[in-house]
C-alpha cells in the first residue's frame, strides 16, 4: 500500500503540474480576450454575438467532422466507456471556443474547457506511459480534478467534484487520493503562473440558531428547485433549436450563429452585466448589496440560449451567479444575513445542478471558510435532494437513487430527455403490490423494461 501511495503521488503530481500548466495558459488567454472585449459599444457587442455563435459553429462542426465516433469528448464518458481515452483535438477545439463563446459576450463558465484541458493532457500523459485501461480512468478523473481545483482556486473541493461528478450517490474512494495530490498541485502550479483566486471569507457573529438553520434549509430546497429550472429550460432550448435545425435542413454551424442573433435582441432587454461570466454580479451578491429580484431568471435565459443553440463553454460558473443571486434575494425576503444567504444559495445550487453536495460542502469550507460549515452543509444536501434524478451532465451515471420512492436501473446514464415516468406500470405495481407506494422510473429502453 505504500509503494501504491507513493505510485500515485509521482503520477498525480507530473498530472496535476502539466494540467495547472494548460489551465493557466488558457485563463490567461481568456482574460486578456474577455477585457479587451468588456467595455465595446452595444452595437459592436451585438455584432460579435452572432460571429461568435458562427465561428463556434463552424470550430466544433469541422473539428470533430473527421474524428472517431466512437469516442466522445465527455471526460465522464471518458471514465465510464472509453477506459480513460479521449480525441486529443479536444484541448485545442473546446479551450478556443470557449474563449470566441465569453469575449463575444455568451453567457457561460469558464470551467468546462479546463475539465477538457485537464482530462485530455490526462488522458496524453497515461497513454505515453502506457497505463492499463484502469488506471487510466483514475489518471483522467485526476486531471479532470486538477482542471476544477485550478479555475476556481478551490483544491480540495475541485478535487472533490472531479470524482463526485462521475456518478449520482457514489464516490470512488481509490480516486480520492491521487485526485486531491492532483489539485492541491495544479492549484499550485497556477498560482505560480500568476492566476489569482478571490475568497469570501465570512464571521458569523452569533451562535447556531435554530431558526436561521431552517430558514437555511428552505434557502436551499428553493435553490433545488432552481437548479430544475435551470436544466428544464436548457434542455427545453436544446431540443428546439435541434428540432428546428432537423425540419429545416438547416446547416449544424448555423444554429449558434441564429442564437447569437437572439441573444442580441435579449442585449436590449437585458442588462449586459448577465452576459458573460457575469462575475461583477456574483460579487456585489456576495458582498451583501442588492441585486435584481429576477436576476437570476435572467441569467438562467442567457445561459440556455447560449448553450443550447450550440455555443460551447461551461455550465458550473453560471451555476454559482445563479445561486448567488437566489441566496441574496431570498436572504432579504427572509430577513437574515444577505452575505450568508447569497454564500449558501451559491454552492447550493452547485451541489443540486450538478449532484455533487460533498465537493460543494468542501467549497463552501474553502471559499467562505468555517464559520458557515453547519449552514452550508444544511442547504447543500437540501438541495441535492430537492432537484431529484436531474442534472446538467447527461452522462452522469446513477448509482443509487435519492429516494426509496424511486427505483432506478443502475449504471445507465442520466439522459435527461430520456427519463420518463411510467403511469401505466404504476398502476400495475399498485395492483400487484398494494401496500408499496413506489415510482418506477426508467431510462433510456422503456419499452424493454
């Protein structure tokens, strides 16, 4: 067991150094396009969005035309089906597209390009090595954990959620070892390369309170119910705008530039602080101000017609403008801290959209410190419960379900589309088993079940 430490500390380290390396290089990249592009006219920013839909369009169409098709750019499909392999294109198509997607003002996250960083140089790195299939998943869960942990400045709860993000109700305890080494490295090594991180830290000056608890866990199960929200309406615009390109015969490329058109007209309705990575308004809800009521559903708006017409960039960013916006406007309905609600409503709606409460514990540790651990931990698992069997990554497997209400067919992916709800069978099972009130729910081969 120690030569076993000792293995995956070395191989974890080099992982977590190459993907700090290629995260930092993209962020800075990012940054500089992001400014330059920040203070432009509204017209010229209204301009760019429908160019920038096109040239994701025309980058992902033709960047993937002539790949494999049977090996997806899905670091959780990586994992579970291509035994730790990935299309090497992948760090140079999805980090540029990200970068034309947030400059040109879509409304995104910056994450999802350093998880596909971090998993691909992963995958590189094993592969040269020449690991077997096995450990090249625990290599590529490494890098996936490395990427989060170096984006958000947050080691131990990036590490956390590259693992925790694989499955729905279980975490694979052989990954937590060289996937913390890899994050705590890689956080490192992008500090070196000059990225700076800003943290929350907040001092609460009472002691628990019962009542502030429950109004915590209703902060929470709303948040829940957002994070629902958020995955209805994405799915709803995906769905529409696919349906459209299919009658239509329209050109794949086409769809993100006709989103771009959209999201222009929206620029005239809706302040363009929503647009972007919408950061300046996640700060000002998490210093206490007062933001929009419906600041959230606005941006929920952005992010769905922005991703779902087929611009590329991440969905974990957006997930913390969000909630941070919901915590602060409920903290003031509530009457409570709006710096606590808006902290608790953030990670919330992380551990619910994305089904990892144990990593958003840990980043609520990490970015707000200790003194909100009893809150945090409350509205997380609250809301992880309260969104049910949802989530923003369809290739999400399901382990074990939240809810013995529920019987799920394990190890099939989470595609959300495919979930349905079988009336017809309840009412059998109600025949044959009167005295259990269950919900079978199926996925995926309903009419084989």
């Amino acid at each position: 067991m120690i030569v076993t430490i000792l293995r995956w500390f070395v191989l974890a380290t080099i992982t977590g150094a190459i993907v700090g390396t290629g995260t930092s290089l993209f962020l800075k990249g990012l940054y500089f396009f992001t400014d330059k592009s920040s203070n432009l006219p509204l017209w010229i920013t209204m301009c760019l969005l429908p160019i920038g839909g096109l040239l994701n369009g025309l980058i992902l169409y033709f960047g993937y035309r002539n790949g494999s098709k049977d090996k997806k750019d899905s670091v959780i499909a990586a994992v579970h089906e291509q035994s730790g392999l990935m299309p090497y294109k992948t760090i140079a198509i999805k980090p540029i597209a990200a970068i034309i997607t947030l400059a040109s003002g879509g409304s995104a996250g910056k994450e999802g390009p350093c998880s596909h960083i971090g998993g691909t140089l992963a995958s590189w790195f094993g592969h040269i090595i020449r690991l077997s299939p096995e450990l090249q998943k625990r290599l590529v869960a490494c890098g996936v954990s490395a990427g989060f942990a170096s984006v958000f400045g947050t080691p131990i709860a990036g590490a956390i959620y590259g693992i925790e993000v694989l499955t729905i109700g279980r975490i694979r305890h052989d990954f937590i070892f060289p996937a913390v080494i890899a994050g705590v490295t890689s956080f490192e090594v992008s500090k070196l390369w000059g990225i700076t991180y800003d943290y929350y830290p907040i001092h609460l000056s009472e002691q628990f309170s019962n009542s502030l608890f429950i109004k915590i866990l209703l902060i929470g199960m709303i948040c829940g119910l957002i994070s629902w929200l958020l995955i209805e309406l994405f799915e709803l615009v995906r769905r529409t705008f696919s349906m459209i390109q299919q009658r239509l015969h329209i050109w794949p490329p086409m769809m993100p530039f006709i989103g771009g058109l959209i999201l222009s007209i929206l620029l005239l309705i809706i302040p363009a602080d929503y647009f972007g990575l919408s950061l300046p308004i996640m700060d000002d809800a998490l210093s206490g101000e007062r933001v929009s009521y419906l600041g959230w559903f606005w941006k929920i708006i952005l992010v769905s017609i922005t991703l779902g017409s087929g611009f590329y960039g991440g969905i974990v960013t957006p997930q913390f403008v969000i909630g941070a916006i919901v915590g602060n406007v409920l903290a003031h309905v509530l009457g409570i801290n709006p710096v606590l609600g808006a902290a608790v409503g953030m990670v919330s709606v992380v551990a619910s959209a994305s089904n990892t409460p144990i990593a958003a514990v840990f980043m609520g540790f990490e970015l707000f410190g200790s003194f909100t651990g009893i809150y945090v931990v409350g509205a997380c698992i609250t809301a992880y419960i309260t969104i049910g069997h949802r989530s923003v990554y369809p290739d999400q497997m399901v382990a074990y379900p939240k809810s013995l209400w529920m019987r799920l067919v394990p190890g099939i992916a989470l595609e959300n589309e495919k979930i349905h709800v079988s009336y017809t069978l309840l009412k059998k099972i109600k025949r044959w088993q009167s005295h259990q009130k269950r919900i079978y729910v199926y996925l995926k081969r309903p009419k084989k079940l």
